[in-house]
C-alpha cells in the first residue's frame, strides 16, 4: 500500500475528526447521566392535606411514549395549595374526569416536580372543559377563583402510585412520573441519537477523506495499477 496524504487537508481532517468524536464523547456522557438519574431512587417525601372539590382539572401528557390524561385536583396544605396528580387514562380522547364531591382527606408518599413545560406543538388549553395540556400550576390557577388561585404553589406533586382508570376495573399503577426530575428537558434517548450522529460523521468524514486519497492517486493498495 501506498498512501501520500496532503498535508493541509490531513491536518484539517485531524482536527475535525477529533472535534467530532468529542462531540459524540459529550453526547453520550450526557446520555450516562440521565440514564443513571432515571434510575435512581427518588427523595420521597409524605405530603397531606384536603382534596378540594371543583378543583379537578385533566391534564394531556405522554406516558411511554403513548398518549394518556390525568385527573390532577388542587390539595390545600398546611403551606398552601398544590395540583396533585390522581388518575391515569391511556388513549387520545379525555376520559370524563374523578368527581371530588366534598373535600377529602388526601396523604401519599412522592415527589415534588417544577412546572410542565409546552411545546410550540401543544394544543390549545380548553379551560372551559378542564382540559389542559401542560401540568403547569400558574395556568392550571388561573381557571380558579381569586382566592384559592393565590394560594397555589409553583410547582407540582406526583405521587408515587396512580390510579389508571382506562381498564374494564380502576387499579393503582406505578406512577411513571414519579422519577427524579431532569434539570434539562432533553430526554436520554435524544442524547444517545446526537452521540451516534457525531460519531457517524466522523467516520464519514474518514471515508471521504480516503476515498479523495483514492480518487487522486494517492492512496494505492497491493494489486491496483495507478491509472
């Protein structure tokens, strides 16, 4: 084999090659980490206080990657009012929402979540239905009265169990939601993609770099005749 590299275009290759494999290095680091929060086991804390009927409101949200609504009702405490998540219901169109009659005495282990954020694909709230499509306490409060509106919390609890409410029976469920929360919204499957994308244009840019090599007759190997 013979191999007469240009100098320049090697340097430049190098140095892009190298850029492009830390980008992956990055990628996939950031993909470890999130991996390894998903797993770990939640600060769980107990919080107890009075379910507020006409506070139920239902919430669009993907779980597992299919679509679901959830029953979230107002829970007055000691240090003011939060949306608590209640129900689970798998499948596009909303359920008819849990009935909350007179205020109920509510206590479960969880955590606590800051506020659902929408993308510039959500569709629009229907406050009037009690449809919401982002667990977001500020707009969540602001389809209530004045007074309980202010005693509302910035952020958000999720219980450590659900009651899903799409089969022939309601049964209590693992609440997929109840994990610790990432400081970035960016999933770890979307980081293992970018990781994969910039090691492939790596080993793209390598191919095309040997194949120039080849094209110009700079890069022979035993048993080719130069042209």
């Amino acid at each position: 084999m013979t191999f007469k590299p240009y100098p320049v275009l090697t340097l430049l290759t190098a140095v892009s090659v190298v850029i492009l494999i830390m980008f992956g290095n990055w990628q996939w680091s950031r993909y470890e980490e999130k991996m390894a929060l998903a797993v770990s086991e939640p600060e769980w804390t107990t919080v107890s206080g009075t379910l507020l009927p006409g506070t139920v409101r239902q919430v669009y949200t993907l779980a597992g990657g299919s679509a679901a609504w959830r029953d979230v009702v107002l829970l007055e405490t000691e240090e003011g009012a939060a949306f608590v998540a209640q129900t689970l219901h798998y499948g596009m169109d909303a359920p008819a929402p849990m009935l909350v009659a007179a205020p109920q005495f509510f206590s479960a282990r969880g955590i606590w979540h800051e506020a659902g954020q929408r993308n510039t694909f959500s569709t629009r709230d229907d406050p009037g239905s009690g449809l919401f499509y982002a667990f977001d306490p500020a707009v969540l409060a602001a389809s209530l009265p004045e007074d309980l509106a202010g005693k509302v919390l910035p952020r958000v609890f999720e219980p450590e169990t659900l009651l899903r409410t799409d089969g022939t029976e309601p049964e209590p469920v693992v609440n997929p939601f109840a994990q610790p929360e990432l400081t970035e919204r960016l999933p770890p499957e979307r980081h293992f993609g970018y990781a994969l994308t910039w090691w492939g244009l790596a080993i793209g840019l390598i191919g095309v770099y040997l194949a120039l090599h080849h094209q110009r007759g700079r890069l022979r190997f035993r048993g080719t005749e130069n042209p």
